[in-house]
C-alpha cells in the first residue's frame, strides 16, 4: 500500500474516532471525559484495583491517574480501600453510582455508534465489521 494512503486511510480514522469522542463529550452531561470512564469501566470488569496498575493497563501516567481519580472519589463513582494486611497499599473500587454512570455512558456511546453507523448499508457494516475483526486480531 502506498505510505499515502496508508496516511489517508490512518488520519480519517483518527479525525472519525476523535469526532466520536467530541460527540459523546456533548451529550454526555455529568462533568466526566471519556478517559473517567475508562476508569470505571476498568473497576467494574475487574474489581477493586490499584491506582498503578490501572494507569498501567490503561496507559495513563501516575499522576493522570490519581487527577482523574480525586475527580471520581469527590464524586463518589469510586472508593478508595486500604489493604487490610499491608495499610500502604490503597485500592480504587467503583461505587453503586459508578456503575449507573458507567451504565448511562455506555448507553450513550451505544445510541451514538448506533446513529453514525445507520448511514451505512448493510454491505458497508458487514465489511466494516469484517475489517475491525480482521485488524483486532492483529492487536
């Protein structure tokens, strides 16, 4: 493939993801950006964490963590737990809250997708489709 269409083809793909993502910012109305709900959807997958392996999973630095983190505590959408056998260690968990707020922006974020994805034919989502599983497992 030539290096300008693989730059075409990797600039509209980013403006399109980045467009979803200012879209959801919009109608998603309860002071949280997308990266706070990457926290909570992490905490709710799997459980009580620590910050660090959060921020590591999720490639955010330390410091982004803990600034998104005191924004999801104030909140109460997160806990902090100290480990009962070792005090230092302080675990995040994702409060009854959290979870209707990770609930309400995932629905958000469906009704979104839904809507830009209906422009398509049924052959384009198929071979959209196609493609997305083709380059996840290459991921």
């Amino acid at each position: 493939m030539k290096e300008q269409t693989i730059f075409e083809l990797i600039h509209n793909m980013d403006k399109f993801t980045n467009g979803v993502i200012v879209q959801w910012n919009k109608t998603f109305s309860d002071d949280l950006g997308v990266s706070h709900i990457l926290v909570l959807g992490h905490l709710k997958q799997k459980g009580k964490s620590r910050p660090s392996d959060i921020a590591k999973i999720l490639g955010f630095t330390p410091p982004t963590l803990s600034y998104l983190s005191e924004k999801l505590v104030g909140k109460k959408l997160v806990t902090r737990k100290m480990d009962e056998s070792d005090r230092r260690i302080i675990y995040l968990e994702i409060t009854d809250k959290g979870a209707e707020i990770l609930k309400q922006a995932t629905l958000e974020g469906e009704r979104l997708r839904i809507k830009l994805f209906e422009r398509l034919t049924e052959e384009e989502r198929a071979q959209l489709a196609g493609l997305y599983k083709k380059l996840n497992n290459e991921v």
